[in-house]
C-alpha cells in the first residue's frame, strides 16, 4: 500500500485546517472521521423536524471572521456567506431592559447610558487593535506574536477576573454584559482568565460582529473538505479508530484531532508512558445541556434589543449570572442557570420553512451530567419572554451525557475540550515547548486541547500542521496572502 504523507484523524475544522495546511505545502492527505458526518461541533442538521436546520453545537462565528487560518483559507471567496444580526449580543436585566452590544462602538457606547464612557474606555482599545489582540491570541504559547506592542492593549482587561472589570461599571446593564460574555469561560467569575474570555468576545463583536452563517455551519467545513478534494486531498467517513494508530492507512507523520484522553488510549506505547499520564490527568471543564426548538414565531423578548440580537445571554444580574456559574463549580445543578441562546433566524430564513424560527440554548452542568435541564432553560427565558413556551413546535435535548456520547472530544460534555485554567492556558495538553509535538516524531496533535483551545478559527490545527510540516518534512514557508491556496508545488527542504 502507498505510503501517503499524513493522515489526520478527526474531520472537525482543527483536523480539517490542519489537512489543508498539509496539503497547501504539497503533501499528500488523507482525513479519517468516525462519524458519518463531516464538522464535528460545527455540523447542521434536522433534530426537532424535517426541513429545519439546527447547528449541533456552534452557530456564532466572530473568530471564523477573526482567525489568521480563516482569512488566509478566504471562506466568503468559497461561497460561504456571513450573515450579521442588527445586535452581536444582548442581556436582558428585567422585563423592559437590556444590555445591547453592536458591531458599532459609538452606538453600543451610546445605547448604555451612564456606563457609556466606561465601556469605550474598557474596550475602546482593544477593538481598535483587534488584529493584534486576536493574533496574539490564537498564537502558540511560546512563540512571539505578530505585533505584541499594539497586543499589549489587551493586558490591562486581561489581567482580571470578571468580576474585577464588572466593579468598573456602575448600571446592571453594564454590569451583566461582562458576565454574559466573559461566562463562555465556563469558570466562576471571581477567577482569571474570565475577564481576558469576555474581553476577547467583546472586542470581536466590535472588530468583526458577531455573525451566523447562512444556512448553517455546516457550510463552513463542507467549503473546506471542498477545497481539501480540489487539492488531492481526500476524506474518508464512518471510520472508528477505536483501540490504535494500527488501524489508520500508512503515513509519514499522524495528526490527532481528538482529546487527550482519546489520545493517550489509541496511541499506547507509541507514546512514554510519563507523556500518556500527562494526557490522562488533563482537566476538563463542565459539561453543557443543549435544547434545539422549532418556534411558530419570534421569541417574544420584552427588552427591544434582544429581539433583534443573534445571541442572548439570560440570567439576570451579574450577581444571578456569578451564583449559577458558581453552583456548577461546585458539581451542582442550578436552579437558575445562566443559559446562552442563540436565535440566528433573526438574520437568515433559510433554516426554517415559511412561519416557524429556529432557536438553541444551553447552560452549564456538572461534567458528565445526564440531568435535562429543558424546564429550567425554558423557564428562565420565560422569565424574560413571557409566552415563549406557547410558541414551541417541537424540541430535542441533548444532556452533557448525550453530547460526549454523540461528540467524543467533549469529554463529560464539555464543548472547549478542556478547562480554561490558568495552569492550561500555560500548558496544553501537556508540559512541551511544542504543544503540537508528541515525544514520537511521527505523531502530532492538532485538536481544541492544544492552544489556543475551543473555538471554530482552526488555527490549532494550522498551528499543528506547521508543526508537523517543519518538524518530520522540513518545510518551513507557507503562502501568507490571505485565502489563496497554491497548487501543490511547493519545494521541500531536506529533513
């Protein structure tokens, strides 16, 4: 059998990125996904009725704008269109009132009153520099980012827990905007690094809108296992590897985008066994619970602004948002969870027939929970939304157990495949100067457990692609002008 130059296991946009990357430089790729599908977390598909499109997991993109991987690869140039809410997010504080973020700093600024100037001040530089937060960002750990000067901006924001830069603002809209958004750490708010979470999606929303893809995410991996096929690339589904490295077609270098936990048991010897017990002992954060519905109508929000926003953040006050996050830190269930909806019929029809909406929501659980918690979602945006119940068609719920069970990188259900400690963001998966790079020179890793964690930006396995191209190919230059993909001709250095 011919020997092929890489092989990747895993076809969500980490392992698709880093074929891609592989391929760009010449190399001959092959991607082998378990599922039937393609896209992993970032998948549509009909859960709750046939002829609406739900995404499985991620529907939100400002990082699919944002990343170096995606602006190089040009997705909008493959027909993949973004479609822009009139509202990035909104939080709604009490039934005629909320906190609203545009992609315009000025009106965001202007919509928030008294906590106006504190927000231009907060995040004001940030979204003026938002190329060089976000490549700073979504750079390996231990390599200088592009421009670290105008980076800097992003230090006195990061530096602090959410709560510190909630003490900032003095309304409750104010305030809970900071938790709404810096709560996708899936951390307690009095912790490090919520603030750095909710700074980074705040300056995006300003920097490049929080957008949804029209018709759903799944167009973004389909465009990508398009381009990988016009390369020579190919792509081959319903293939487990369940137990080793053995099963997978014969290859120069392997590129694993699964979690550690997967790795360390399909790898086995391959790999030191003092390197595996680093894989086994990652932490994992909390799990989600996710309900998919089918409305007969808009979500009828009393505040104005989350009618109109792509994503909402319900939970009340700052304080209400702290107490739940705190709850699950703790292994508990909350009675009033913090529970993050996205409505992205609000721009795009084309999810649903004539007449009905498509909505999704979660909210965080202990990891491995099999609770449902569709009552106390539900409620919680009946609490906001008086009537909303009345509007739901059909529904489907995925608990923490069922999401791991359908997605196996989110281990116990958590959807960033790993928790967003200090300790890790420092070291990840594993204590290496390479994060890509295992022990065995033929094995890296390009999935959401490397930095710079969860996410649709594939820039972990571009990080790992060029990890592997310099490493076991002795390529070092890749084309740098964003969205063009050579032929692959490119001249390999000798190892």
């Amino acid at each position: 059998m011919t020997e092929l130059d890489a092989v990747v296991v895993g076809a969500g946009p980490n392992g698709l990125a880093a074929a891609l990357t592989l391929a760009a430089a010449g190399l001959s790729v092959r991607v082998v996904e378990g599922t039937a599908t393609i896209g992993g977390g970032c998948r549509t598909a009909e859960l709750t009725e046939p002829g609406v499109r739900h995404d499985v997991c991620s529907t939100v993109h400002p990082l699919a704008l944002a990343s170096p991987f995606f602006r190089w690869f040009d997705l909008e140039s493959r027909g993949v269109r973004f479609l822009h809410p009139e509202v990035a997010f909104a939080q709604p504080v009490a039934a005629d009132r909320a906190g609203a973020v545009l992609r315009s700093l000025d009106e965001t600024v202007a919509g928030l009153g008294a906590d106006g100037r504190v927000w231009r001040k907060t995040f004001g530089p940030l979204a003026r520099n938002w190329e060089a937060v976000v490549g700073a960002v979504l750079s390996p750990l231990r390599r200088l980012p592009p421009s670290p000067l105008k980076a800097a901006a992003f230090a006195p924001v990061a530096l602090h827990s959410a709560e510190g830069v909630a003490k900032r603002f003095d309304t409750e809209e104010g305030r809970a905007l900071v938790a709404g958004v810096s709560a996708h750490a899936m951390l307690p708010l009095d912790r490090l690094p919520t603030g750095a979470f909710g700074a980074v999606l705040a300056l995006l929303a300003h920097g490049v809108g929080w957008p949804v893809v029209e018709g759903g995410s799944q167009q973004v991996v389909d465009a990508m296992a398009a381009s990988l096929q016009a390369m020579g690339g190919t792509v081959e589904t319903g293939r487990w590897v369940v137990s080793s490295l053995d099963e997978l077609p014969r290859a120069k270098a392997v590129l694993l985008d699964l979690a550690p936990s997967q790795v360390a048991a399909i790898a086995g010897s391959r790999l030191p066994r003092l390197y595996r017990k680093q894989l086994q002992r990652f932490n994992y954060g909390p799990g989600v619970c996710k309900v998919d519905w089918t409305l007969s109508g808009p979500v009828p929000w009393t505040a104005e602004a989350c009618r109109h926003a792509g994503t909402v953040h319900v939970g009340g006050t700052f304080e209400e948002i702290a107490a739940s996050e705190a709850e699950v830190a703790a292994d508990r269930h909350p009675d009033r969870p913090f529970v993050l909806v996205v409505q992205p019929t609000v721009v795009d029809p084309t999810r649903a027939p004539a007449g009905k909406q498509v909505l999704w929501a979660y909210c965080h659980v202990p990891s491995n929970s099999t609770v449902d918690m569709t009552e106390a979602i539900e409620t919680q945006i009946e609490r906001f939304a008086p009537g909303f119940r009345d509007l739901v068609v059909a529904r489907s719920t995925m608990t923490a157990a069922d999401e791991m069970a359908m997605h196996p990188n989110y281990v116990g259900g958590d959807i960033n495949v790993g928790a967003a400690t200090i300790r890790q963001m420092l070291f990840r998966p594993a204590v290496r100067w390479d994060e890509y790079a295992t022990p065995n020179p033929g094995i890296f890793l390009c999935g959401s457990a490397t930095p710079p964690g969860g996410g649709v930006h594939g820039m972990c396995g571009m990080h790992a692609a060029r990890s592997a191209l310099r490493r076991r190919f002795g390529i070092r230059d890749l084309p740098s002008r964003p969205g063009q993909l050579p032929s692959p001709t490119s001249e390999r250095k000798a190892t």
